[in-house]
C-alpha cells in the first residue's frame, strides 16, 4: 500500500489526475480511503524503505496497514522509530 502511496502522489503533482478525490474515484475507493493511503507517507523515510523490503511470508503480509498508520500517525518520526522497533522486533519472533 506504501508503493500505492507513492504512485497516487506522483500522479496528483504530475498532473495525470487533479486530487486525491479523482483518484479515489478512479480507483473506486472513498477520499477517506486515498487518504489512509497518502499518510503512509508521513512515515520516517527510513521506516518506508524499511516497509518496502518486507516479504510476504506463506502470502500473508507481515504487517497490517493500520498498524503501520498508527505508527505513521505517532507524531515525529523519533517516536514513529521506536514504535517501529517494536513491531519490527516481532518479525523476528
């Protein structure tokens, strides 16, 4: 969903489509929806590229998007890392 993410945004600034609202059109989704989305992008950039290189294990993500919204929504990206520590720690368990 970060790749998502990342792709809906550089829509909008390339001008391919007008708001979040169009894509969320487009796609079929609510503007609430294209919204959860972009905020993945509030996440440390470290966090993200650390996202990105996850594996799917036996097809089953190892991290749940809301999990990863509520880390992006922990405020500064200091606090965002040590939540993600800890949820990262679990993937090793």
């Amino acid at each position: 969903m970060l790749a998502l993410a990342h792709h809906v945004e550089s829509a909008i600034a390339r001008g391919l489509v007008e708001s979040a609202a169009d894509v969320a059109s487009q796609l079929g989704f609510t503007r609430a929806r294209v919204t959860q989305l972009l905020d993945l992008q509030l996440l440390a950039p470290d966090i993200q590229e650390e996202v990105l290189f996850l594996e799917a294990l036996d097809g089953k993500e190892p991290l749940a998007e809301r999990s990863l919204r509520a880390i992006a929504h922990a405020g500064a990206w200091e606090a965002q890392r040590g939540k993600w520590r800890a949820v990262a720690a679990s993937f090793d368990e």
